[in-house]
C-alpha cells in the first residue's frame, strides 16, 4: 500500500528545515557548511531550498550534522520553523 506523501510529515523537509535551522544558530553561511563537509555549495542550497526535490542520504545528514556540532536526531525532531 503506498501512502500519499504529506508535506507536513515529509521527513525529507523535516531535515531540510533543521539543517537550515541550525546552520542559522551557529551564524554560518551554506558555503561555510559546504567546506567543513566537503560538499558542493549547490548541494547544500538544494537540501535547504522550500521547493527542491530533496534526495540527500542519511550519510549526508550524520556529516551535516558533525559539522554542526550537534546531535543528528535534531535534525529529524518535528517542530514549526515556519
């Protein structure tokens, strides 16, 4: 059975948010977040652009989140950053 897929629980956006959520906390810029994780800028803009097809790995998520210097389950905690 496929489930429709809700933006609201979309874990895809969820992280999306987070990453740029937390990346704001620490006062870095996406080019700063990209050199300490060996990224491309672009790919660090598409994870946190609203409307980007998200496809990031859980790999990519654990590396952002060493880089921020913060647990990864912050990046997968649901709350409105809108």
């Amino acid at each position: 059975m496929k489930r429709k897929k809700d933006k609201n629980y979309d874990v895809y956006e969820i992280v999306a948010k987070n990453i740029k959520y937390y990346r704001k906390i620490k006062k870095m810029t996406q080019a700063e977040l990209a050199e300490k994780t060996e990224y491309s800028h672009e790919f660090i803009r598409r994870i946190e652009a609203p409307n980007s097809k998200k496809n990031f790995s859980l790999d990519a998520v654990s590396n952002i989140a060493e880089a921020l210097d913060i647990d990864i389950e912050l990046l997968f905690e649901k709350k409105d950053l809108e």
